[in-house]
C-alpha cells in the first residue's frame, strides 16, 4: 500500500508546512494545499486518498457487472448507489458512463451530451467509468477505462497513458506552468498518434482543482454539486485576483506555476472512435525538495497496477 | 509441357495449336452422364484447398491461366471448359442443352472427380459467375461448395428479381437504372436472333476483330489469348443465352439463396453490369463480402494479381480446415486466416492492396496511413523521422491494416528512394496506390530566401514526388494492372501569396506534374491526383523554415503559426478522406478546405482579385 511505504517518510514532516506557509507568499492559500505535510502524512490527505479508494473500488466493482445489453444510464445508476450504499451524499460530478465510440467523445457539441444515454455495451466496446464522490466532507474524482473483452487497440491506449502520467507529475515538480504542461501532454499525444479529448470537457481542462466541501444540503445542478461548485467558483474568484486559476486548460488563465493543493488529472486520449482516460488526485505543495513537491495521492490504483503488472515501462517516454 | 499434356486416363491431350499454356496441368476427360466429354486441368498439389475456377462467354478456362498459375503455388487448381467450349464437347442437340440445370450436373460431375471428399472453392467470371450463383442457390449442392468468388456476373434470378421491382414500382432512380443497364445489355438481344450470332462469331468476328476489339476496349493484351477455339465457343455459347436468359428473367427463382459465403467483386468500369445490378444482395447471400476494383469486364486478364490475391484471402478465411489452410497459405508468410473484411469507409476497394504512403510519421501522411489501414490494406508508412514511421505502423496493425510495415528514407535522397522502390518490390510487390505526401514548411519573402533554404524546399517537396512517381510509377506500367498516385500538392500551389512564394513554387510545381502525368499514364489505367489541403492543423507549422529570422524569432512565428492553425483545426482526417475518395473516383484536383475550394473558384472567377488578396500581409 501506498501509504504503508511512504510511512516513513513521516519524520520529515515538520518542516514541509512551515516551509508552505513562507513560499505562498503571504497569498494565504486554504486548505488542505498549505496544511500538507509530506507524503500520506497529513490526516487530510488519508481522508482524500480514502474516498479515492473507495471510488476506484466502486468502478471496479461496477465494471465487474457490466454486460452486454447494459445502457450508460443503468451503468451510472449502478455507480451511484453502490457508493450511496457506502455513505456518500454530495458530488463534484454525479456519476457518467461512456460506451463505445462515445469514449473518444466522437461528435460531442454541447456538453449535455456528456450524459448517460440509452447506448447499450456490446462485446469488444471499450467504456469510461467516471464519478466524483464526496465522502466526509472529502472530494475524489475519477476515470476508469475498460473494454467488454479484450481490444488490442484499448489495451495500447492504456499502455501508453502511463507515459503521461510520469511526464504530468515530471513537469509539475519542474513547476513549469500549467499551460507550459498542457502543451507538452498535447505534444506527446501527437507525437503518440492520438487526439487529445479532454479538449472536449467544459474550458478543455485536463484537471481541476478539488478540496474539502462542506458537510450537509447538497443539490446538484446539471449533474454537479452545487457546494463542489461553490468551492470551484470562489476559487476561482481568488485565483482571478491573485493570477491563477482552478482549471488547468490551454490558455492564458492557465499560464502560472503549479498551485498548491489537490489537482484531479485527466489526460483523455482518443483513436478513431476509441478512447481512454485516467483521472486521479495529483497533490502539489510547495516544498522545496522535488520529491514532495508533488506527488499522486495513491498509486495503488487499477491503471498502475496494471501498468506494472505488464512490466510496462511506465516513466519511459515512447 | 510443350507439345502434349498427360491426361489422367493415361492418354495424351494433344494441345490445340496457339492454345496458352496452362503450364504443368495435368488435363483429363470427364464424362457426364448425358455423354458430354468435359476437359478438365488441374494443377498445383493436390490435398491442398481445391479451388474451381469457371470461364464465361466466350472464353476457355485459358481465360484463367495467369490467375491460375499464382494459385497454385498454394491451392489444387481446378478448370474445366465449359460444355461446347475450349477441349469440351457441345451436347446435341445445342438447342436446350445449355440450361442451368445441365450445367449444375456438369459441375458437380467434375467436382466429384477429382474432389470427391471436400468441398471445393468456387470462383467464376461472367458466365462462369452466372453458373457459380446457380451452384450455390441450388439445394442439391449444398456441402459441395465451401465459399463463392463472383467476378462481373450476376445471377439470373437475382437479376429477374430486380428487373421486376424496378419495372414493377418505377421511380425516376429507378427507371434510370432500368435505362441504364438495358443499354448495356444491347449484346444479350443480339444474341438473341437466330443463326446470325453464329454466322458473326465463325466469320470475321471471331477470326479477326475480337482480338482487336479486346485489346482496344478493354485493353486485354491478346498475346495469347483467347485461343484458336474462340469461333466455336462464342458460336456455341449463344445457347446460353437463348436457353436460360429470357425464362429466368420472367420466372426468377425465389429460393435463390447462397448457401456459402460468397465475394463479390465488382469492377467499376464494366461496359455490360452496371455496379446497380448488386445492390440490396445481402438479402440473397447473408454471408456476403464486397470487393470493387478499377478495372473493365475482363479482369482475369487484366488484374490477376489482385483477384489471385482476393481469391486466396476468401479461399483461407473459408477454409474448414485450419490447418490444412495453414499450410497452404505461404503468401505473406502467414497462414492464418485473416480478419474479413474491414470496416472502414471504402474497405471494399481497398481490402488487401498495398498502399505507400511518404511523410507517414505525422500529420496528413499518419492520418492517410490510418484511413487506409480501417479499410484493410497492406500499408508501408515510409519518412525520414524513424520513431514516428515505426509508430505510424504499429498503430495502423491495431485498426485493420492487412499488414503494417515502416521504411524510414529521406523522400529527397534519391539513392534511397531507388532502394526503397526496390525493397517494396521484392518485399511486398508492386504498391496498388501511392501517396507522395512528404513536404515541408518554408515561409517570408523572396528576397530573404537563401538558395539553400530553395534547394530544400525543392529537394523535398517537388525532387521527392518526382522520385516517388518516377519509381512507383515505372513499377506500375511494368506490372501494367493500374494503379494509382496521390501527390499532395497545396492550395498555394494556385493561390499566390507574398508569405508563401518559395513553397507555392515548390508545390505548383507538383500540381502541373500530377496533371502531366496523369495524362501520360492513362493508357496504362493509372490514375494520378493531385490533393490541394489549404490550412490543416498538422505539425507542419513547428517545422516550417521563416526565412530572413533568426531562432528566437523563428520560434515566435511557428508557435504563433501553429495557434492560428490550431484555431482554425481543420483535421488532418478529412484530407485522408478526401485522399482515398480521389483514389476511388480518380479525381484529377482535389482542394480539400472550403478555403482551398473558394481560392480555386475565386482563381477562375476573378484571378485579379486573387492577386491582391496576394499582397496582404499574412498574420505570422
């Protein structure tokens, strides 16, 4: 386990939040960025990495069930009460499921048709499972990739998403900008032969920022929680004052060094009509030391297991 | 053999005068039971897939001999002459002896003979087609026949069935295709009058004109071929007309459903079926693959290798036999049946053939590789840029390609462009279609640029088309079965500008040579087109020479090119698109963008104006 092995590294911790606090600069950042400590040591990142788990376990039970004949709406539905079962009351996003060519987003033009819709799975399609529950007052969000049957080409995208997990996290504790690191990703996607898709998502972001929400009322609007939302918005509004932003997208807004704080991360590569995506919680803070600076909240996922079961050569660039 | 084959019965088969050899046969008579001696060749080893293959009108199983000597590297080729034709004799009375029926008793005669245990592969043209659907609609063959070639012949009562729908509920389209196919049909009236079709057939007809009307109108090389029987077997097989056409047409089946998969291929320049005549046929052969080829009615005589190709692939996917397939399919060097077909848009033209394309590692080039690849061909992905060339082909092995290969050369080195010509030859044979799309950026003024930064413009965008179609093409008129070359010219190739000068020379230069070459080779069925793209969002732009900057600057142009490209993200795979449409229709000019379209048409209108859009300042 992640947290079992980084354990360790606990005795460190002191100096990382002092340290956090001088480098912001006097910006006084919020929480949970400027409290975290080193690696798996702060209380709050156990809250974050719990929920995590508890929402990849969720799409790996979910996909378990998948069959053919099965809508996107049954697999979201499915999604949504196996965690309410589990405690969960508020969203960042309520639940979505992608089947077939709608996992490359082929012909989205508005995002109402991000939406579970009446598609039904059928053998070799390749699907996306992605869901961002808020569990104890703590946010995950999450994108699981999977195929009903094997997929040679499915299996090469996920292969080679690994590269881009290692050059997000390389760049990061490089502090390039944010924008700098879009591009970059997009390059090696062109470079890979694929189409970058999370170009399709609202303000094409491959991540965003998430934190802490409070506990109680929790509407939804357009299938996000309104108090998610809220956190997002007044971000946002203090980023715009301060010269950073809570989305990490293409453009000029992006154009500042990685924030403090937690990041949700979803490079989305697309094929010709098949696509594939991870999406998990990339913690940066401002230590000195690159090691700490940033790192993934947990790497005991499904997508890296798989990658080191194949021995696949995750940090290599192809 | 020369002089004589050995025929089974231990007799020899004396070879008719001017007949073309079907080398190494081993030719034997098989009797029906009406008393029709039929002759019949087989050749390559026997225990391997038996494949039959059926002549049509007028034509002798010769008609076959350069299809069936490539098959029988792998599989027991089997052809016989159809009754009254070639060494077979006619029934008599001729009248009534040339029904479907008979014809069904002749083939399963023959099949018995020398294929008693297995079901055998059938592949028939024209008449032989027409058989061939008969074959396998008919119950009593059923187990016989494992799958179904049909090359330029429909069945009868498929035919009959849609005459009647199109003559029974007419709408305009219908009527057209009514039209439009009895107009091709004018040989079956012909035909049908009495004692003059003989008369023709046996006279000058026969003796002298067809060789040179085949040769003319559909540009069969009449070396050897037909042979010294044709008189006879026109004159005889006009009863196969007059004994089935006209009561099947009236009368058609409604049983007339294959029992085996059948492959259908159908040449797009047939001056007698209209490409019409096939459709709504899946409800007539469920299991149904369709194959289209640019080529005229005779396509046993003038694209053999494509059709040996084809033949063998379905031969393999049907055979029941794993193993035995596997040892018989050494083309390729694998044995394993393939998947069939592909899915991608035009996969019925493309299936199978071998496609190059230059400039493969990214952009157009990679996206062309790819479109080709969905529709099942054997691609090679050649550019200088090894780790992208590599990628090209792995990715394109993931989505279909029959075969992915990667070259890496330098389109402007013309040692290495030979070499490459030679290595695809010997490899993977002659390429059914070239993409010359390798170019590269250069931009700013005249006046600025170096005569360095002119030769590499040229070298690579005009010295590595004219290498690939100097090369590629010669390989094809050798081959002489067509083909086709994409050049990828620009939309500055015909739009001035005062940004672009050097690189629309460059690319104004291909276009003319795409024109004046498709002329040249149109004789030889080669298509040339020249594809115009415009603005593309390709990774051109991160490449492209500024001329007169020094790097800071240069980088400033290209990241600020590549933005405004970026923005206008026009995808490189609709090019592609419009690349394999021009290969199926054989377009002459292609501008891609509506940009690059209303550039064309502004240039014809108005060339003035476009003259002075030239004089604006560009944005980069």
């Amino acid at each position: 386990m992640a947290s079992a092995g980084t354990a360790g590294m606990a005795g460190m911790a002191a100096a990382g939040g002092t340290a956090a606090g001088k480098a912001a600069g006097g910006r006084a950042p919020r929480a949970p960025s400027a409290r975290t400590g080193p690696r798996g040591s702060d209380p709050s990142l156990d809250g974050f990495r719990e929920v995590q788990r508890l929402a990849y376990e969720c799409a790996e039970a979910v996909a378990a069930q998948l069959r053919p004949g099965v809508t996107e709406r049954e697999a979201a539905r499915m999604q949504r009460r196996y965690l309410a079962e589990r405690g969960v009351r508020d969203w960042f996003h309520l639940p979505f499921a992608w089947f077939g060519d709608r996992t490359a987003f082929a012909g989205f033009r508005h995002p109402l048709q991000f939406f579970p819709t009446d598609r039904r799975l059928e053998p070799g399609m390749p699907f996306i499972l992605d869901m961002a529950p808020v569990h104890r007052g703590y946010t995950a969000d999450i994108g699981y990739s999977g195929c009903l049957g094997p997929h040679p080409l499915h299996e090469k995208l996920l292969d080679d998403l690994a590269a881009h997990r290692a050059l997000i996290l390389e760049q990061v504790r490089e502090r390039r900008s944010l924008r700098e690191i879009y591009l970059a990703v997009d390059q090696l996607m062109v470079r890979q032969g694929y189409e970058n898709r999370h170009r399709a998502y609202p303000f094409g972001v491959i991540a965003h920022r998430v934190d802490r929400v409070r506990e109680g009322w929790s509407p939804t609007l357009f299938g996000f929680g309104l108090q998610a939302l809220k956190g997002l918005a007044s971000d946002a509004l203090r980023g715009h004052r301060e010269g950073w932003s809570p989305l990490w997208s293409p453009y000029r807004f992006s154009d500042h060094p990685p924030r403090p704080g937690l990041w949700a991360v979803e490079p989305h590569l697309g094929f010709r009509g098949t696509g594939a995506k991870f999406e998990e919680i990339l913690v940066v803070t401002d230590s000195r030391d690159p090691e700490e600076s940033a790192f993934w909240l947990d790497d005991d996922l499904p997508h890296v297991r798989r990658w080191q079961d194949c021995g696949s050569q995750e940090g290599k660039r192809p | 053999m020369s002089g004589s084959e050995p025929t089974a019965d231990g007799g020899r088969e004396p070879a008719a005068s001017g007949a073309p050899a079907l080398e190494g046969a081993s030719v034997r008579r098989v009797r029906t039971a009406e008393g029709v001696e039929l002759c019949v060749a087989e050749l390559g080893e026997r225990g391997r897939p038996p494949v039959v293959l059926v002549h049509g009108y007028p034509d002798s199983k010769e008609v076959w001999s350069e299809i069936a000597r490539q098959l029988a590297a792998d599989f027991h080729v089997i052809l016989y002459d159809v009754r009254g034709c070639g060494r077979s004799t006619a029934p008599k009375p001729l009248r009534g002896g040339f029904t479907l029926e008979k014809l069904t008793d002749d083939f399963l005669t023959v099949i018995n003979a020398v294929s008693p245990d297995r079901p055998v592969h059938l592949v028939g043209h024209d008449w032989g087609s027409v058989q061939g659907w008969e074959f396998v609609t008919v119950r009593r063959t059923e187990g016989r026949v494992a799958s179904f070639t049909s090359i330029s012949g429909p069945s009868l009562d498929h035919f009959g069935h849609w005459l009647k729908k199109r003559a029974n509920r007419p709408t305009p389209r219908r009527v057209g295709q009514l039209l439009a196919q009895g107009a091709k049909s004018w040989y079956v009236y012909a035909l049908h009058t009495p004692a003059l079709p003989e008369l023709a057939w046996r006279g000058p007809l026969g003796r002298r004109w067809w060789p040179k009307l085949l040769n003319r109108m559909e540009r069969v090389s009449t070396d050897d071929y037909p042979t010294s029987s044709l008189p006879d077997d026109a004159a005889h097989g006009a009863w196969l007309y007059r004994d089935n056409v006209r009561s099947r047409l009236l009368r058609p089946r409604d049983d007339a459903y294959a029992h085996t998969p059948v492959q259908l291929v159908t040449p797009t320049g047939d001056a007698f079926l209209s490409p019409r005549l096939y459709d709504e046929l899946e409800l007539w052969a469920p299991r149904l693959t369709r194959r289209t080829l640019a080529a005229r009615h005779w396509a046993p005589r003038t694209r053999p290798d494509q059709l040996t190709a084809w033949v063998g692939d379905f031969v393999r996917a049907n055979e029941p036999d794993a193993e035995a397939a596997a040892g018989g399919g050494t083309r390729n060097g694998i044995g394993a049946p393939r998947r069939l077909p592909a899915a991608g848009a035009y996969a019925d033209h493309f299936g199978g053939r071998l496609v190059l394309v230059t400039g493969a590692a990214s952009g157009i080039g990679r996206a062309t590789v790819f479109a080709f690849a969905e529709a099942g061909a054997r691609v090679v992905a050649v550019d200088r840029d090894a780790e992208g060339a590599h990628r090209t082909a792995e990715m394109a092995a993931l989505i279909g390609a029959a075969e992915a290969h990667a070259e890496v050369v330098d389109v402007a080195d013309e040692s290495a462009m030979e070499k490459l010509a030679d290595r695809v030859r010997t490899e993977h044979g002659v390429p059914d279609v070239v993409v010359n799309n390798a170019g590269i950026g250069l931009a700013g003024s005249l006046l600025d640029t170096t005569t360095e930064e002119w030769r590499r413009v040229l070298d690579v965008n005009l010295w590595g088309v004219i290498h690939g179609c100097r090369l590629f093409g010669r390989q094809m008129v050798e081959r002489g079965q067509g083909g086709h070359i994409v050049n990828t010219a620009s939309a500055a190739a015909y739009l001035p500008s005062r940004s672009l000068g050097a690189y629309g020379a460059s690319k104004a230069a291909v276009l003319m040579l795409s024109e004046s070459l498709r002329a040249e080779l149109a004789e030889h069925d080669i298509g040339v087109s020249a594809i115009c793209p415009g603005v593309v969002n390709t990774n051109i732009t991160n490449t492209t020479r500024f001329a007169g900057t020094d790097d800071k600057e240069e980088q400033r142009r290209r990241r600020q090119a590549t933005r405004l490209y970026g923005r206008r993200n026009y995808p490189p795979e609709k090019v592609a698109a419009a690349i394999l449409r021009a290969v199926v229709r054989n377009e002459a000019v292609v501008p891609v963008t509506p940009e690059a379209r209303a550039a064309r048409v502004l240039g014809r209108l108005s060339p003035r104006t476009l003259r002075l859009t030239a004089r604006l300042r560009p944005p980069v």
